[in-house]
C-alpha cells in the first residue's frame, strides 16, 4: 500500500557564526522581517545587487580606458610641458583600473 502523500518543500537551515551572532539578530530585528524573510531579501538582493555592481564596474572599467586613450593622444601630439600632469593622471586611472579589476576579480 502506496500513499501518494505530497512532499515536503525541501528545508535550509543557517547558524550564524557565534561571534556574528548578535549582529545577525540585530540586522534582523532592524528589518522587521521574519528570519526567513530576512535570510530570502538578503540572498536575493543581493544577488540583484552584485549584478548591478558588475556592470556598473564594467562601465567605469571601459571609460578609464577611454580616457587613458585620450591621454596617450594628447602626449603624443606634442603639447608643450603637459607630459607631467598626463603621467598624474595616467598613474590615477592605473589605481582605479587595479581597484576596478579587483573588485570584479578579474586579472589585469
């Protein structure tokens, strides 16, 4: 004899770490949500969230790149003494290009 009981949806557990553990239920009560609502809006914003961020970083990374183009443009063209300050700012963009890349973990 069979019984054609439905299943169960599949149960998740999470155990915050101890030292984390008072962070995390605050967090919570400062939601105002339930764990489990809390624990969903996180996972799922969060991944809303780091999409975004991708390709957000993916833009600024192209327009660094546009602008160091441009640079190389102008020093090449043989304006007077603006090799000092092009180099500035190249070195500035190589900081937010390094910073870029390792935020979206990719090799430079």
């Amino acid at each position: 004899m069979t019984t054609d009981k439905p299943r169960r949806d599949k149960v998740y557990s999470y155990r915050p770490p101890r030292h984390r553990r008072a962070e995390f239920e605050a967090m919570v009560a400062e939601s105002g949500l339930s764990v489990n609502a809390f624990l969903t809006e996180c996972a799922i914003e969060h991944s809303r969230y780091r999409r975004a961020e991708r390709q957000m970083l993916a833009q600024l990374l192209g327009q660094c790149a546009g602008i160091a183009d441009r640079l190389r443009e102008i020093q090449f063209s043989g304006a007077d003494n603006s090799i000092l300050l092009i180099e500035a700012m190249r070195d500035e963009l190589s900081l937010i290009r390094t910073e870029l890349m390792e935020r979206m973990r990719r090799e430079s």
